[in-house]
C-alpha cells in the first residue's frame, strides 16, 4: 500500500466508499463522479502506480480485473453493451496514480472507439 494513494485509503477502510466486490486480488467500488449509470471502479489491491509499472508477475491480477468485470456486467444486466477503460498516465486522463479499470454500462455509450 502507497501512504498517500486515495484508492489505497479506500482499499484500507481510511476512506468510505460503496464497495460493490472485494476478493483477495481486487476491490470494485463506485466511482465518486459517475458519467454512466453503472460506473464502478475495479482496483488491485496491490498498489501498482499505472500499466507502465505492471511486470510479468501481475499477470494473474490484471487478468482477475477483467473476470471481475465481466461478472459484475453480467450481475448488472449490461453484458451486451458496457465499456471497460483503463487511462495511462496524466496526458491520457489518469488522476489517481493506482492502476483501475472504469466499467460503465447502463445507457448507450456515444464516443466510438475502434
């Protein structure tokens, strides 16, 4: 865990949150500014600054986020039609220096990415 990392404050129950999952790799919890109806944040709970710091050892981890998210859209009723987003550094939208994956789904999601 980072001192001063927020996701890490959270994961340690130092600040609240609306945890939606929690196992031993990863805790999902919803996002404090929501832009869809479903927007969850899906975090490691060991501290990994951003995917630039990720090793061969995360391997099982970063799998796990995406089996969560999976699940969690099934749960939610969205597994036809949700985003998974995970930002890179500052100059890609990345405010919270602990890797997450953002999953979003609840209405039709209008930027096209492909």
């Amino acid at each position: 865990m980072k001192e001063d990392c927020i996701f890490c404050k959270i994961l340690q129950g130092k600040i609240p949150s609306q945890i939606i999952f929690k196992d031993e790799k990863v805790t999902v919890f919803k996002d404090v500014n929501p832009i869809a109806p479903i927007h969850y944040l899906i975090v490691p709970n060991q501290h990994i600054d951003s995917l630039n710091d990720v090793t061969i050892g995360d391997e099982l981890s970063l799998g796990h986020i995406f089996t969560v998210a999976r699940q969690l859209a099934d749960k939610e009723g969205i597994k036809d039609g949700y985003r998974l987003v995970m930002n890179t550094g500052v100059d890609a939208g990345q405010t919270v220096l602990h890797l997450h994956m953002h999953l979003l789904g609840g209405k039709p999601l209008t930027a096209k990415f492909s």
